[in-house]
C-alpha cells in the first residue's frame, strides 16, 4: 500500500472547530479571536487571568545534529503531545511558525510529518495569522525612521557609517545582504550602505518571542539600539520615538496563535526565530499560557541540542524563568550513519557499523543536555528501513550514557506510535529529578561565555576573535551589557564552524568574526564561521514546485 504523502493526509484531517479545541485546555469561546474556523489567538484579558494557577510540566524536545537524511524534531514534537492525550494526560504542544525563506527554499514546510501534523498545514506554513508580517513590517518602520530623521536634519547627530540596524525580509534573498540606499537624488535621503536580514534573523523577532507582555514587549523595544554618533553615544528605538507605534504593529500578532494537531489535541503555534542565527524557540508568553493551562507542554527549540537546546536553556528559560522539567533529544538510524560516514543514495542498505560509529554524535548531544540538569530519554525516530540490529546498536550506545531510547513510530501511526515515549517521559518529568541551571552565571564575562560554550558543547580547542571584536565586548560591559547571555550564530551542521564536519568533532577552533548587540532582546550575538544572516535560496528552490492544481489546491509545499 502507498503512503500518502504530508500534505494529502493533512487535506483529509477531520479538524474541529477552534473552539472545541480551546473547550479542551477551558479557554472561554469569547477567549478566542478567530482567524476562520480552525485558527484562533487567544486573548489577553484571559492570560492575565490565569497568573495564579500552578504550572505545568515543562518538556523539550531537541535533536542530534541535522543532515539530509532528516530527524523529525517538529513530527516527534507533534506526535510526542498526541501521545501524552492519548495516555490521559492533559497536554499541549508549543512550537514556532515556519519561515517562506525555508518553506521557498531547500527546506519545505514545517508543520509536522505523517501522521504528526498540526493543521491547517497551508496556512501554518504561508502567512498564517499574519504575524510575520507584523513583526517584518514593525522592524522596517524603525529602518525608515532612521533614514527619515537624517533626512529631517538629523538632530540626534547620527553617523550613517554606524548605523546597526538593517532591514528584513521573510524570504531567501542574497541578492539583498549589501546594498546602498537612498540612491536618486535630493529628495531620496543620504546615500549608505545598508542590507537585509531575513525576518526571523530580526531583533523584533527575538524581543517578539522573549517578551512577557505588552508593556515589556515596548521597553524593549525601546531599548533596541540601532546606531552610534560620531563620538560613539548609542543611539536607540525611544530616541527616534519609533517604539511605541513599533508595539501599535504588534498589538495583535503577540496574542498566542492556538490550532490543532492531526488527533484534534491543542498546539500553540508562535514566534519562530531560526536556531542557527538566533535563538531558536517559540514565544515566552505561548509557552507560559499552555503551562498555565496543560499538565504537560511539550515544546521544541531548532536544529542540534548544541543550537537549539543551548539557547532554550541558556536565553529563553534564564530570562523567562521557566524550568524543564525533561528533554526528548531524536534521532534517526539514517542519520547516525551519515554521521557515521554514508553517503545519502547508501542509506537504503544495513550499516550497522555506520549506526555505531555515528552515535557519537548522539552521546555528545546527551552528554551536553544532561550538563544542564535535565533528564533525558532519546526519542528513535523509525523509518521502514531501519533494521533491528541498527536500533539495537543505538539502544546499545544509550545504555551505556544510561539514558533510555525508545522507538517511536509516530509518522506513520500517530499517537499510537508515540505512547511508549510519552509513558517514559511522564515518567522523567513526574520524577522531579530535574536539578536545571545554565550553563554560565550572568556575571561571567561576554568572551568568556562564548568559550564556555564553544569548548564545552562544541568541544572547542579555542575561540578566537579580531581585537576589533574583544574591544567592542570590553565596551558593551563597561556600558552594563556584560550580564547578557550569548546567542550563537554558528551552521547547524555540525558541532564546529565548519559544515562538512559531521558526527562529533573535537579541537576545532571557533573563530567569532562578528559580534552585535541586542540591547532590547538582552543577549549579544556571536557570528561564527561562514554563517550568514540572510540565507540564499539553493539551485533548484521548492519554490519550483509549488503550485495551484486545477482545484485551486496548493502542491508541492510538502
């Protein structure tokens, strides 16, 4: 019998209405701002009401190092929540909106796999409730401002060679990373350097998903500093008086988006800053009204546990004050034998030794996540191909990191095949064994910080960095911004700077190239290596493949 692919399952879901599904975690129907009948934001008056009620258990899910031979984070993350609802637990999940950039790129959409969806799938993956919109439009109203107020006569004294503050844009665009504006006359401004980041690169998404509430969302914004003047005073958003009309553009996007899986459970959908170039997790405040509401809230954060994983833990939970109580870290026997040495077309044939070989890469994830406090069970993510003696070997490397594996088979059987994992996980979290902390104080210092990381998650020898670099960290903490944690910019490829590195690399050195100040989101980012904040789009993009078909229906996005 022939699968059916992503999207054709996800076109024959039996979706309830949205307020059935907000019925289920007792969200009010006049709670829920409806975008049609299966996508809803919940309302801020009803967040407010729920301050007082005790938290639920907190589970992420993360994954081993990416190749194309894919793990299924997303999937397990939908499946694992289905699970949970299927044993009688009250759950929820919390993930983050797709990107275009990647759905138009290499990538394709994110909502899910198999029999592990969230749906509305087209609409999660297009425009959704428009909130990527919002958050492009509010960064880009503070780049006009910029240009505007030098324009005006530029009384605050800005240097347009110091100008930070780039411009985005949701889509994979190199043709956009360097420009010059303002080109065409008089009328048009001062001529400078500029270029784009894409959206989910933007500080506003950063502060977006990092923000308690409105009123914390505009501070920071207001703190965001966007450029210098001659004699290096900062310049930021409140000075320009851009950050309160910024806030008016998020008004309604920063309500938490709330829709549903395959088996009709809840997900919280909100936010999505990309792992790789910043920090990789859905919003703070959609995470905190699902804790509030579920007993068990499984949410994810992007690529690697190196990446993802160490940014949940080091910015999204040091700031926001939550506590996981487990980690879920996937992998697939596909996978590991890449990082065992196989090539894609070979992953077909049984390599035991290839499987055991790249379970280096998965003990090193554990061995870092477990760093952090956190128990941890590893989530195997089968496929039909994979053998009995290939998941025997990776049950074989666990064991002896004495960490449990689980086969799930989710993609192809839903909650079913998530019910082993989710009895294991209720297990870890209802433990209370979950001893969490970072992985650095505050008070360390910023180069410090990023050696922390680089020598003990990534295995560094060394990290180095231009004088022009550990002069501006020097400046940032003598100017107060020395308690910031970092988020790292490094390719989600491997645990070193360099991409064609796979399974476990060690004494590599990591050269920081570039460091920028997020003075509203509160951490510095360090750019490692060749990585690039505006992706460019592959030699065949999907988007080559998208399409109406004569119903009207899209194709190709799955």
């Amino acid at each position: 019998m022939t699968m059916k692919s992503d999207i054709e399952i996800a076109r024959t879901a039996n979706m309830l209405p949205i307020s059935e599904i907000g019925q289920r975690l007792d969200i009010p129907a006049d709670a829920l701002l409806q975008y049609g009948p299966h996508k809803a934001k919940v309302t801020y008056d009803f967040i407010d009401s729920l301050a007082e009620r005790p938290d639920g258990k907190l589970i992420l899910v993360t994954a081993i190092t990416p190749t194309p031979a894919g793990e299924g984070k997303t999937t397990t993350t939908v499946g694992l929540g289905d699970g949970l609802n299927r044993i009688g637990k009250r759950a929820a999940i919390c993930i983050r909106e797709p990107s275009l950039g990647p759905c138009f790129g290499m990538k394709g959409g994110a909502a899910g796999g198999g029999y592990a969806q969230v749906v509305p799938m087209e609409d999660i993956n297009l425009h959704f409730t428009g909130d990527f919109h919002a958050i492009g439009i509010a960064h880009n109203l503070l780049s006009a401002m910029i240009d505007n107020h030098i324009h005006w006569g530029n009384g605050l004294g800005i240097d347009s060679r110091r100008i930070a503050w780039r411009r985005v844009v949701d889509m994979n665009d190199r043709a956009l990373r360097s420009i010059v504006n303002s080109l065409g006359g008089v009328g048009n401004g001062y001529p400078r350097q500029d270029g784009f980041d894409i959206t989910v690169a933007s500080e506003i998404m950063a502060i977006f998903c990092l923000a308690e509430n409105l009123k914390d969302l505009t501070e920071r914004i207001g703190n965001i500093v966007v450029a210098q003047t001659r004699d290096r005073k900062p310049i930021r958003a409140r000075d320009l008086n851009a950050h309160e009309a910024m806030a008016v553009l998020l008004k309604d996007a920063f309500m938490p988006n709330l829709v549903q899986t395959l088996e009709n459970n809840p997900a919280f959908i909100h936010g999505g800053p990309f792992a790789n170039i910043a920090h990789g997790c859905n919003s703070v405040i959609a995470t905190r009204t699902a804790l509030k509401l579920a007993d068990y809230v499984v949410t994810e954060a992007g690529f690697g546990a190196d990446l993802g994983a160490e940014k949940f833990f080091d910015i999204k939970c040091r700031k926001a004050g939550l506590r996981p109580d487990a980690a879920v870290i996937v992998a697939t026997v596909r996978a590991l034998k890449m990082h065992g040495g196989v090539a894609k077309d070979d992953l077909g044939a049984e390599n035991v030794a290839a499987v055991t070989k790249g379970c280096a890469n998965l003990a090193r994830h554990v061995q870092n996540v477990k760093s952090f406090g956190v128990p941890t069970v590893v989530a195997i993510n089968r496929f039909v191909s994979d053998t009995d003696a290939e998941i025997e070997a990776i049950r074989t490397a666990t064991d002896e990191l004495g960490t449990p594996a689980i086969v799930a088979s989710h993609w192809a059987h839903g909650s079913a095949g998530a019910k082993e994992l989710a009895e294991q996980v209720v297990r870890l979290a209802d433990a209370g064994a979950s001893q969490f902390h970072p992985l650095y104080p505050d008070d360390m210092g910023l180069f410090q910080k990023m050696e922390t990381i680089a020598k003990q998650l990534y295995r560094a020898s060394e990290v180095t960095a231009p004088f022009s670099v550990r002069n501006q960290l020097k400046k940032w903490e003598a100017e107060g911004y020395g308690h910031f944690p970092i988020c790292m910019a490094k390719t989600q490829y491997s645990f070193s700077t360099d991409p064609k590195l796979k399974n476990a690399p060690d004494n590599h050195v990591v050269n920081v190239r570039e460091v920028r100040l997020s003075a509203g989101a509160e951490f510095v980012v360090a750019i490692t290596g060749d990585i690039m904040t505006m992706p460019g789009l592959p030699r065949v993009p999907a988007a080559e493949n998208i399409r109406l078909d004569e119903e009207g229906r899209i194709e190709g996005l799955f």
